[in-house]
C-alpha cells in the first residue's frame, strides 16, 4: 500500500532536471521523488563515509567471535589464561580508539 497520497508537480526546465540527476548522483539517491521530498523538507541531504563505521562491525564481530572461542576453552578445561584476557583487552581498546575517531569525525557534521 502507497503511504504516500498528495501530489505537487512542479515544472522544470530540461537542465534543471540534469542539475537534479546529478546532485542525486552526488548524494548517491536513485529515487528522484525521494531526493525532492527530502530537499523540499530538509533543504539538504548528507551523504557520509561509513566504510569506517563498516570496518569497526567487522572488528566487533571477530572480537565477539574471539572472546567465545576464550570462553568456550575456559569452560571446556576450567582454566583461562591471562594472555587471553590481555589479548581480548588489547582488541577492545583498538576498537575503542576507532570508535573515537567515527564519534569525533561525526561530530563536526
């Protein structure tokens, strides 16, 4: 079911139209009618760089994988070993610093 209901037709030239593709493209918007609504509501669009944001998931779910594979070994022999522990620290610290870094750059938006 369509959510949306009302219609506004606005009339362009051809190169109008041209200048809309391509701030789209910039913005990385395939869906002319969601570009406009966003810019006629928002009056701009905000296109961010999360590859470091995708990076640090992927760190977090290799850490995560990590400390249940120390977690598995502890249980299985009773024992966990202080490397272990320092390993696992030294990893949420990485991962904390990168986090920093994305906080930080996402602040200054």
């Amino acid at each position: 079911m369509r959510k949306y209901t009302d219609r506004i037709r606005v009339w362009i030239k051809p190169e109008d139209r041209e200048l809309i593709k391509k701030k789209m493209e910039e913005a990385g918007i395939k869906n002319m009618s969601a570009y406009i609504r966003k810019m006629a509501i928002d009056g701009y669009v905000i296109r961010l760089d999360m590859s470091d944001v995708k990076e640090v998931s992927r760190l977090l779910r290799i850490n995560a994988n990590n400390i249940n594979q120390y977690a598995k070994r502890a249980n299985e022999t009773g024992n966990i070993y202080l490397e272990d522990i320092r390993d696992i620290q030294q990893q949420q610290e990485q991962l904390w610093e990168l986090m920093k870094g994305i906080l930080q750059r996402l602040s200054t938006i």
